[in-house]
C-alpha cells in the first residue's frame, strides 16, 4: 500500500468530522465535540500550571497524584487531589441529571450542558483575575471546585452523547484505537482521522494555554475556554430547534 492510500482516508475521516455530514448519525456534533476537547486542554493547562500539580478534567492523574501526595513526593497535594475528584464527580452527577432530563433530545442535552459549563468557567474566570492571589488557598481551592464542576458536566454529557472517539477528556483509549485498529496491526484502520483530530484538539489547547501562562498571561487560559464554550452554546442553542434524526436519543 502506498502512503498516498494510507494517508487519503485518514484525510477523509478528518473532514468528515470537522465538516459532518447533517444525514450522519451524530449529524453536527462532531466538531462541538473537538471545540469542547480544545476547551479541556486549556482548563487543565491552567490548572496543571497554575494551581499546582492538580487536574480538572482528567481525574486519572488526579488519582496517581493522591499516591505521590501521601508518599510525601514533593509538589503534589492530596488535599488538591481528592478536592478535583470530589468537584468533578459532582459535576458529573450534575450532567447525567442534565442529560435524563433533556434525553428526548440530544441538542438540548448539549445545549443544557454547555450553558451550566459555559457559566461555572466565566464565574472562575472571574475569580482568577480578580480575587486574592491565585496561590492563596482560597482562592486555589474554589477555582478547583468550580473548574472540576465544570468539566464533570462535560464528561457526563459527552458520555451521553457518545459521539464515537470524541470524549472530549480521555485520550487512552483514543490513542490505543489508532493503534490496535491500524492496518499495520492487521485492522481497518477505521476513524483514525477523527482519533487524530482529538489528540490535536487536546494537544492544541494544552499548548495555547501554556503559552499564555509561560508568557504571563495566567488567567487567559480561561477566558479563552469561556468564549469557545460561549460559541459552541449559541451553536448547541441552534439545534435545540432541529428534528433531524441525529437528534433523537442512541
């Protein structure tokens, strides 16, 4: 097989995901799912470097941190750890009764979700650029618990929604996917473009958001994740009006 043919329909896939087709499935869900993956790079970028060794979307380093923390290892919190967990297990808990509530209709499920997340990422924002000292433990905390919130009501809701490969927090599984299913391991090679997208999309807000932290901007992180989730609600807002087939519950 040539790298032309191996390559056209990774290309392929890529598009169809950014660029859906409306008789999909998943109709237009596909790219809010990226925008939303981008939005989890830049929260943890902010909380990872700012807040001190904690993430709020992805709760697997959180649980490994919590071993390095009662070890003693220097930098990591238990306290901060087991606060993410708690925040974000609540937030979860918040999005699956957001999604039975709303499970008619997958475009008000989004977009239910997106303006509880949209407003507990603006109220952190808020906190980060003007409350006391983002390294006072006041502060830290309630960015913690508001930011863990946030990003558990997303999970939830991209659970629920179960677009395939876009979970928009976990990548493990995604990466193993591209890996296991390639036709270098005797597979398909099925939905690697969309796989790749969603790394990309992490990879991309983790980068933007360092950079703005690295270059001494700690709080734009934040803003950035509000006005991406601000545009994907007036989005979900639009398909809360549409009866195509993608909208009814899997």
């Amino acid at each position: 097989m040539s790298i032309k043919d191996a390559v056209h329909p990774v290309l392929r896939e890529a598009r169809a995901t950014v660029l859906p087709d409306p008789a999909d499935r998943h109709g237009p869900l596909p790219p809010l799912m990226l925008a939303l993956t981008v939005v989890t790079g830049l929260v943890d970028a902010f909380s990872y470097l700012v807040l001190g060794h904690v993430f709020v979307a992805n709760m697997t380093g959180n649980v490994v941190f919590s071993g390095f923390a009662i070890t003693g290892a220097p930098g990591f919190s238990l306290a901060a750890s087991l606060a993410a967990l708690a925040a974000f297990a609540a937030g979860a808990l918040l999005g699956g009764r957001i999604a039975h509530r709303a499970w008619a209709h997958r475009g008000r499920v989004l977009h239910l979700a997106l303006v509880t997340e949209t407003a507990l990422v603006l109220a952190a924002y808020a906190v980060a650029r003007f409350a006391a000292p983002l390294d006072a433990a006041g502060t830290r905390y309630t960015l913690i618990a508001l930011l863990g919130l946030a990003m558990g009501v997303q999970n939830a809701t991209a659970r629920a929604l179960a677009v395939p490969d876009l979970t928009t927090t976990v990548l493990t599984l995604t990466i193993t996917g591209m890996a296991s299913d390639s036709r270098a391991a005797g597979g398909r090679g099925g939905r690697s473009g969309r796989r790749a997208l969603s790394a990309l999309a992490m990879f991309a807000g983790a980068l933007g958001g360092a950079f703005a932290v690295r270059l001494g901007s700690p709080t734009l992180p934040l803003l950035l994740a509000a006005l991406l989730l601000a545009g994907s609600t007036l989005d979900a807002f639009a398909l809360t009006r549409s009866d195509a087939r993608w909208t009814d519950p899997l």
